[in-house]
C-alpha cells in the first residue's frame, strides 16, 4: 500500500506536468531506499506522451503499451492515452491481473469483458480503510 500511494503520487506530478506515461506497469515502479527511507519513482518514459500532444495525430493514437495493462480503450488505435489510462495500468498493477499476451486486441477484449472481483472481497482490509 505504500508503495501505491507513493507511485500515485509521483503519477499525480506526472499527470500535472501534462504528460502521460502510457506504459505503466510493476516494471516500471522502481523502488530504492536512502537512509532507511522508501523511494518510489516511475522509469522507462520511452513511450510517453508529451504535453500538448496533437491528439488527432497518429502517435497520439498508437497502440502503445503493455498487453494486460492496457485500459480497453486505449488499445483502439483511434482513442489517445489519456491520465485515465495511466491509472488504469496503475490499477492493473495493484490488481494483479496483468498478464503477458501477444496481441492487445485480444488481451484488452479479455480485460474488458472478464469479471473481477471487487477488491474489497480479495482484501477486505483495502475496503476498511477506504471508508
């Protein structure tokens, strides 16, 4: 958990840069201490959106990414990558689900249509501090 909320933070500082990663997953959350103390940071920006980013062009609207961390609707080759998206593979990551596939089509169907359960009955401590 403290390693998430860190993440989302730096994420947030992200996010108000106008930038977006598109890529996020556990991979790319490096972890070091200094001094006994946790240091979360978000590496391998390599297909990051810049700020501004003309989104009608085309590499505003790649399919860039990660199979399995993909938000549904950021596999659409006409949809561009957006916060949302960041926190989607944010989300996968916490989630667990992620998983390795080939092809973004198939695995983005898969995530958008496969049921999961609520993450307050795989970890029913996550809901009592949510409330």
């Amino acid at each position: 958990i403290a390693v998430m909320r860190r993440a989302t933070r730096v994420l947030a500082a992200v996010h108000a840069a106008g930038y977006v990663h598109r890529d996020l997953k556990s991979e790319h959350i490096w972890l070091s201490t200094e001094q006994g103390a946790l240091h979360v940071s978000l590496i391998d920006f390599g297909v990051c959106q810049p700020p501004q980013t003309d989104l009608a062009c085309p590499l505003g609207c790649q399919v860039l990414g990660s199979p399995g961390y993909l938000a549904p609707e950021q596999a659409a080759p006409t949809a561009p990558a957006t916060a949302r998206s960041d926190l989607y593979g944010l989300g996968a990551t916490l989630a667990q689900f992620a998983r390795v596939a080939g092809d973004y089509v198939a695995t983005s169907h898969d995530v958008s249509v496969t049921e999961r359960p609520p993450m307050a009955e795989l970890r029913a401590e996550l809901a009592r501090r949510a409330s």
